[in-house]
C-alpha cells in the first residue's frame, strides 16, 4: 500500500523541473519573437536536449538558421518539427521555403504537394486546415492556462476539444494526459498517453509521461520500464533519467528495509 503514494520530496523535484522547463520555453519564445536569436539559440539548444519532441522549439531553430544561411541546419529541424507534428503548416512552409533558397526546388514543390494531400486528407467540414490548427491551438491556450489555474475539468474540455479538431497530434493528447493525470484519472491518463504513443512511437515525453502514471498507481516496475524507453530513444532525456534514478533508488531501499 505504502507504494503507491509518490514520494513529497520527488514529486518536488519533478515540479520544479517542470517549473523550470517551462520558463526556459516562455524565455526563448520571447528572445525570439524579439529577433534576438543568438540568445534564443543557446536557450532553445538547451531545451531540445530536456524536451526534444517540441515541434515549435525545432521550429523557432530552423528560422534561426534559415537567417543565418546554415540551410543544412535549418532544413534539419524543419523536418524534425514535421516528423513530432506532420500538419504543422508554419514548419511545413518554412521547409519549402528554403529549399528553394537552396535551389532545390523539386523537393520545394514536393513539400507544397505534400502539405496540400495532408490537407486534403484532413479536411473537417470544409474547414481548412490553417484554421483548424489555429482553432485547435486556441483550445490548448486556454487548457494550459486552466492547467496553471488547477481548473482540470476545464482543461479537460479544452484539450478535447483541440484533439476533435486535430486527432492525430500526440502532443495534444499528452497534455490531455497530464490534465487526466493531475484529477487523479489515471486510467484515462494512460488511455491518451497510448494514444499519443500509437500516433508516435518516438514520442519521448509520452513515455516519461506513462512512467509518471504507473508511479502515481505504485506500479513501479512499469514505470521503470517506461522511462528505460525513452532514454532509450533519447539518451539524453535528463527528466527521464531524474525520474528513473529516483525510482531505483526507491525499489533499493524497500529491499534493504525487506532483508531487515
């Protein structure tokens, strides 16, 4: 029984690091929304390394480069943004873009081709699929900010509704499964968290995500498992491997504590 109560002093730490992610992402959105990009470079570089399955931090990198002529580099996290969220229209024209600058305009009109079936394919009632994305990011706004308001119900709602516009984007049922997760709905935690995963199966913070869901319900050995995976896809997932240490360090301790 006692194993299924998360420890207060590691749940603190995993705030903080959340905490502290999320100021990394406000700051560097604002240095680069201010132009001030070899600022914004070193912060988004850090955070790729923290969060790498942020589409809009690849983004904001491939603009960063695309400014400086280092097209290899820009065209690299332009696709790494498409690859985590393939109907991200801004990352998708950016691509296009320089790809013409580099005179590969084949693979330009490829991209645009590309972009126009996605678009096709995922057409909502005759809504266009700019104005779905737009629509859908709206509701994930407004649920971040009930997240931050502790208004999980509300966030609930949000993130649904983004996800009706726009299933196929894991992100969004990630942060469904964190509003899920924070209301104490782990079932249906897990539930979106597979979701995300089935979608992408490299979706690193699904699985550091699902690992947090198995340690709120004392099923430690899944949890382990979980983050041993998304350090396996990212071995450099420094809050995968914070959580993993901390739940061996758990399991050793509770067999000393046996053996007396």
């Amino acid at each position: 029984m006692a194993e299924a109560k998360a420890p207060g002093r590691w749940v603190g730490r995993w705030e903080e690091g959340m905490v502290e992610i999320k100021r990394s992402i406000q700051q560097a959105t604002e240095l680069y929304r201010k132009n001030r990009f070899d600022e914004a470079e070193r912060v988004l570089a850090e955070l790729i390394q923290k969060v790498p399955e942020y589409a809009s931090l690849h983004n904001m990198l491939g603009v960063i480069y695309s400014h400086r002529n280092q097209f290899k580099k820009a065209i690299h996290h332009f696709r790494e943004a498409l690859r985590i969220n393939p109907l991200y229209t801004e990352a998708q024209l950016n691509l296009a873009i320089v790809l013409a600058d580099t005179g590969s305009y084949q693979e330009a009109e490829a991209e645009y081709g590309r972009a126009s079936m996605r678009e096709k394919e995922a057409a909502f009632d005759m809504l266009i699929p700019a104005a779905k994305i737009k629509l859908a990011n709206t509701n994930i706004e407004q649920g971040k900010a009930y997240i931050e308001l502790g208004l999980y119900d509300e966030a609930i709602e949000e993130f649904q509704k983004a996800i009706k516009l726009c299933p196929n984007f894991p992100d969004f049922h990630n942060r469904l499964a964190t509003a899920y997760r924070e209301k104490g709905m782990l079932e249906e935690a897990e539930a979106s968290l597979r979701r995300a995963i089935q979608i992408n199966p490299r979706y690193v913070d699904a699985y550091t995500n699902l690992g947090l869901v198995f340690y709120h319900r004392g099923e430690i050995q899944s949890a382990i498992a979980n983050w041993e995976e998304a350090l396996r896809i990212h071995p450099e997932n420094n809050m995968a491997r914070v959580y993993l240490r901390l739940a061996r360090d758990k399991t050793d301790a509770e067999r000393e504590e046996n053996r007396e």
